[in-house]
C-alpha cells in the first residue's frame, strides 16, 4: 500500500513516529478485511461487520487523516501501544479508537469471562488474578466446579479473609480505579488501589 504524505505532516511528525502510525493502520485494516480463514479474529469482525471509518480508507491522504487522527493528545498514541476500540461492536472510527498496553486490550476482549461482585461490579478473570492472588486457571476451573459463592470462587475462605470489591471512575480519565476493600480476621484493614490505566 502506498502512503501520500503532506509536506507539512511530514516535516512535523517524526519518521519513528510515522512508521509505527503505518504498523497500527495496516494491523487495522488487516483485521478488518477477513482476507485469512484461519485468523479467527478476522472471522468475528466479519460477523460482527466490524469496518474501517471511511475516510482513513481513501486513495490518497486516507493513512495521514487517520494519523492525524491518533496524534490528538485525547486518543494517545505511543509507540509500542495496540490500537483498541473503546465499543467492541462498534467500528475503527474517530471516538471509538484509543491506544493502550496489552493488558488493557486483553481486558476489552469481547471474549472475556468476568467474576460479578455481590455489589454489581464485575471484573475479568485475569484482573480478579492480580488483585486476590489467585491464578485465573485456577478461578475458571473453580466456576466450572459449580462454585456461585464469590469467596469460594476465589478461594478467599482458605486466606482468613473476606473481600467487599466496586469500581469508581477516575474523573480525569474515565477509566475504572478497582477499590477493594478487604477485612481480615483480626478486624485489621486495609485499602488496595489498581489503577486501570
């Protein structure tokens, strides 16, 4: 695919820069095109009719409009970075893109399995891991043991512990902040903060 560039974009964006923005784009339009049988990502956007804003395909100056796109300070680009839709079922379309590190992207998986909390809040298996200590394996097998109780699920009965868990949102961000708070036997306790970022 050749990319057209303006002198202006060129003369002010880093080639690093560019060439990682080119890398994001491709992988997008990749994705989106099910061109691979056996990718099965390509399989689920195809079904999901999971497509590419119309003017970042365009002939010409469509790569510079979706890089001028990713370089607003709102959508946050950085190298290294995967480029994520905030809506699963929505398309790669200004408002509905972002970039973010892999634990982030792993976490907006529509293919995600989620502990629900007796107050509503859910997290993924993998979140619920990091916070209680507990291998996300170990957690799935215990669901499909049968187990509905949260402190059974998490093994929580065998730490001398209970857990209450919500989620608040951060009003900078809009992103989640996991608050947990978690009583021990000895009526000592404690906060613990994760910061989705």
């Amino acid at each position: 695919m050749e990319y057209i560039l303006s002198g202006e974009f060129v003369s002010l964006v880093p080639r690093i820069i560019i060439e990682a923005l080119k890398d994001k784009y491709n992988d997008m339009i990749y994705r989106t095109k099910c061109s691979d049988p056996f990718r099965a990502h390509n399989v689920r956007y195809a079904q999901q009719g999971i497509k590419v804003f119309s003017e970042w395909l365009e002939e010409g100056y469509g790569f510079e409009r979706f890089a001028r796109y990713c370089l607003r300070p709102e959508v946050g680009f950085r190298i290294g970075d995967t480029i994520d839709r905030i809506e699963n079922d929505k398309d790669y379309e200004p408002g509905n893109i972002r970039f973010v590190d892999q634990t982030t992207q792993n976490n907006n998986k529509s293919t995600n399995k989620y502990l629900i909390f007796p107050d509503g809040s859910r997290m993924t298996y993998s979140d619920c891991s990091k916070v209680f200590g507990i291998s996300a394996r170990k957690i799935s097998k215990n669901v499909n043991k049968g187990f509905t109780d949260i402190n059974q699920i998490l093994e929580i009965n065998n730490r001398n512990y209970a857990v209450q868990c919500f989620y608040i949102m951060n009003p900078y961000t809009d992103r989640p902040i996991l608050q947990s708070q978690i009583e021990s036997d000895d009526n000592n306790s404690f906060r613990y903060a994760l910061d989705f970022n």
